[in-house]
C-alpha cells in the first residue's frame, strides 16, 4: 500500500510542476489590470467586447485558485483565475 502512496505522490509533484504551453488567453478588466501593473502588454479584444488579450508563453497546472503565468523574458505573474475569461492552448 506505501508503494501506491508513493507513485501517486510522485504524480502529484510533477504535476505541480508542469508547465502548459498556451497561446493567449483573455482576460476580465481586473485581469487586465494586474497585468499591466506587472509592466505585460495588454490588448483590448476586438472579437469580445469588454476582454483584453494577454500572451503568456505558458501556465502552471490548474490546482490552485490563482493562475502562475510566465511570460517571455522569464516574467511571472500571478492572477486570480476568476479574472481569466477564456485560456487558448498551443498544440
């Protein structure tokens, strides 16, 4: 039985520590905000009214009630993921 703790332990750690690759996602005003209080380009959409586009390079796994996003020249913000109003994966 520890064995099965063991491996199911071990999943939950690289788990954790998985990066996902994403392509855009978009964001809510107060989203949008924390992002550019971080010094990050945000766009208004112009397909969704009221939503601003962001372009992080990846994500952490989605475990925790805030979004670890990691932008280009190794930039890392947090986010509350109830400001993310649509994640847009690559592959």
């Amino acid at each position: 039985m520890s064995g099965v703790a063991l491996i199911l332990v071990g999943i939950l750690v690289v788990a954790l520590n998985t990066r996902i690759p994403i392509a855009h996602i978009y964001v809510d005003a107060a989203g949008a905000h924390v992002l550019q209080a971080a010094g990050l380009e945000v766009h208004a959409a112009p397909d969704w009214p009221g939503a601003f586009r962001a372009n992080p390079v990846s994500s952490a796994a989605a475990f925790l009630p805030s979004a670890e996003l990691y932008f280009s020249k190794g930039r890392r913000v947090q986010l509350p993921r109830r400001d993310v109003l649509l994640w847009v994966y690559r592959g």
